[in-house]
C-alpha cells in the first residue's frame, strides 16, 4: 500500500510517499480502508520529534474515515464494509490503510459524509468538551474563543452558539474575519486592526468574559488572563505560538480568583462509551443543521508536507484533509 512515511525526525519536506506493507489487525483491533484523513496542528510536532509518538520510520495523522476492510478476533461492535470514523494517538493515518482500536472506531450515520465525520473528530470532539465540560456554556454565558476560524475554533463558535452563549471571536486577517461573522459570532476582533483586550472589555462594559478558550499560547496568554472576570475561567488547550511558561507570576499579577484549565483530548475521550456520547452528539447538531465543519483545502499524500506546514503556520481555516 502507499503511505506517508517519515524516515527521520525533522523538516516536513522530508516526508516521502512510499510503498510499505500493509498492516493486519490484531485482536481488537479493525483495519480501515482510508477515503480520508485529517491533519492536525499535533502532526507538525510528531514530525520534527517535538512530540515523540512514534520512533522513525512511521507514518503521520491520528484521525482518519473510511470502511472497515477487516476485523481483528475479539471484535463484534463493527462489520466489515462499514463506514467508520477514528482518533488513534497513534499516528498511522497518512496511508490507505490503517489499523486502529476498534472502540475508537465509531459508525458514520447516514446524511454525514466522510469529510465532514473527519472535521468532527478531533477538532469536534476538542470543542465539544470545551463547551460542555471545560465550561458548562449554556444562555447567559461570554467566551472569547482566539484563533476562532481555526479547526477547532470554527466549530467552538458554532457549539457556543447552538448552547445560547455570546461568543466573541478573535481573528487573524479579514478572510477570517468574515468566516467567524458567518458563523454566528456576535463580536469579531480582527487582531491586525485592534487590540484583544481593548476590544473585549468595551464588549462586556470593562468586566470580562466567563470563559476565554486559548489554544494560540504564548503569543496571547497574558491577554486571554486579563480578559478572564473575576472568578471566571481561562483555558488553554493549546500553543501554536510556542508553550507557556511563568505562568504561576502571570497568575499572581491578575488576581481575581480565576479558574485556570490546561486540558487534553485523551482525558476526555477514555473509553468507547465517551467517544460515541461526544460524536453523537456532534452528529446530531450537524444534521440539525447547527454545526457545519469548513473545508480549509485539500491534498493527496504527496502533500503531506505542505499541509501540514500551512496547518503548523497558522495559515489555513476549519479542517485541512488528506486523500490517499
């Protein structure tokens, strides 16, 4: 089969797409026929080796759809030719085949095609425990979602929106801007033009947001704290800009009693119970017509290496595929 395949550690050129043997499920585990595959921020540092999942040679991404193409023994929750969908922290996507955990493999229903089931995984699943166990959000309630026309941030501002919160997006250029307005936002801050912070505090008369969901890190922490009401919440669940640090000093400095949450998708998607509660309910707002993933671009495994470079660098919105 061919496969994505990273033979060292390092730049993104130097992926290469290679005939490798195909893989066999084992006990437990099912074989998936990829039709597509997700790329993710978390690829860029698989990688360079800065997020070590996986020893060269491997192949990349953790989120795939397509048919089971076979079953391992022990497995009778799934059939052969079934529509699948998967988050395996495991990289292995990048291929026409993958073998995965068959609890992490859940049903496509009918009316969702494969693309949109893939922009719901990992970027779905992300901002459906951020809206609902991160931060009950729910009437009544502000957000500033940062990098809001992002994988993630695209569908938080739908979710916050279908739950009855005010949502204030911030953004990155006007195209964006545009996209966070189309999604429902009742407050865009296109941070070329204006200050984060300023623009926040006239949208809530000087007191803040409830919550602040920070996945960009380094570059806009101190704002998102200071944007933070006091006893509010602040959560970042990511960092694109680069990792955070004196945070305990950055704390201190704002005062105001605030909840401070560092999550991770793999704690909240434990056993197979937990990942089909948090797909079905993200199936059932897509087909309610509440949340509708973006399609940020396309490519086939030989793109591999700019896909992720444009995901890695910020510049790309909603969900970047990959087709085998």
């Amino acid at each position: 089969m061919r496969a994505a395949v990273v033979t060292a550690y390092g730049p993104f050129d130097g992926i290469r797409v290679s005939d490798v043997d195909a893989p066999a499920p084992g006990p437990g585990d099912v074989l998936v026929r990829v039709s597509v595959a997700g790329v993710n921020f978390a690829d860029a540092g698989m990688v360079r080796g800065t997020a070590r999942r996986a020893e060269p040679p491997f192949t990349p991404g953790v989120e795939a759809a397509g048919t089971v193409d076979a079953l391992g023994a022990e497995v009778s929750s799934l059939s052969a030719g079934e529509r699948v969908v998967y988050w395996n922290p495991m990289p292995s996507a990048f291929a026409e085949l993958a073998v995965v955990p068959a609890w992490r493999a859940v049903p496509i229903p009918e009316g969702v095609t494969d693309e949109v089931a893939v922009a719901l995984m990992v970027q779905g699943t992300t901002a459906h425990y951020l809206a609902t166990d991160s931060f009950d959000l729910r009437p009544g309630t502000t957000c500033l979602v940062h990098a809001a026309a992002g994988g993630v941030g695209h569908l938080l501002v739908q979710i916050a929106v279908a739950r009855g919160a005010r949502v204030i997006a911030a953004v990155g250029s006007e195209e964006k801007t545009r996209l966070a307005r189309d999604l429902g936002a009742d407050v865009v801050i296109n941070r070329g033009e204006r200050d984060v912070l300023e623009a926040v505090r006239e949208a809530t008369g000087g007191e803040g947001v409830d919550v602040v969901y920070d996945a960009v890190g380094q570059a806009t922490i101190e704002a998102s704290l200071q944007a933070t009401r006091r006893r509010g919440t602040c959560v970042l669940f990511g960092a694109a800009s680069g990792p955070v640090t004196g945070l305990e000093a950055l704390l201190g400095q704002r005062g105001g009693s605030i909840f401070w949450h560092r999550p991770g998708l793999g704690d909240h998607m434990q056993d197979e119970a937990e990942v089909r509660r948090r797909m079905g309910d993200l199936f059932a707002w897509h087909l309610a017509g509440q949340v509708t993933p973006h399609i940020g671009g396309e490519w086939p495994l030989d793109g591999v290496p700019e896909a992720i470079e444009r995901v890695a660098g910020g510049q790309t919105t909603g969900k970047v595929l990959i087709r085998p």
